[in-house]
C-alpha cells in the first residue's frame, strides 16, 4: 500500500479484519508501505509481498505482467470522473 494513501476504509473501519490490517500497518510503516505504486510492484514480483493498490493500478499491471495477479474482491467501490477544457 502507498504511503501517502492509506484508505480511510482501513483507517476508520469498524470490520475486524480492516481494524488488524491497519494496525499492522500502522505498526510496520517502515517495511510495509511503499512510497509508489512502482516501487509496490516490484516488490510483489521480486519478494514475498503482497501488495494493495487501487484496483484500476492492479488492472493496469495484471494485464501487462504475466507474473502478476490479483487476489480476492475489492475492498470499497469508488467512482471517479474525469475534467478536462472545453474543445
């Protein structure tokens, strides 16, 4: 998971398994969090990590490394839109 986007669905879950998983987070920031999406899959490929992202990155990735592959559901479904100039 990146640093600098730890969901808020871990953060302030009242799901156990949410609870430990940001506490063990929270307790191992130095080896468990990544500081980009990059760095976090080469890590997966290159050691024994696990890593999670949005699922639109992991998508990205699986698609273009057959080494790659995505366990389990989404954790939480968010839309996005997109903004750009007129014309």
């Amino acid at each position: 998971m990146k640093k600098q986007s730890r969901t808020p669905v871990l953060q302030n879950s009242n799901v156990s398994t949410f609870k430990r998983m940001n506490a063990y987070f929270e307790a191992n920031k130095d080896k468990s969090l990544m500081d980009s999406n990059k760095l976090g899959f080469e890590r997966v490929k290159k050691e024994n990590y696990a890593y999670i992202s949005e699922s639109t990155s992991i998508d990205y990735q699986v698609q273009r490394n057959c080494d790659l592959m995505q366990i389990g559901s989404l954790l939480d479904n968010k839309g996005y839109g997109i903004a750009g100039p007129k014309g």
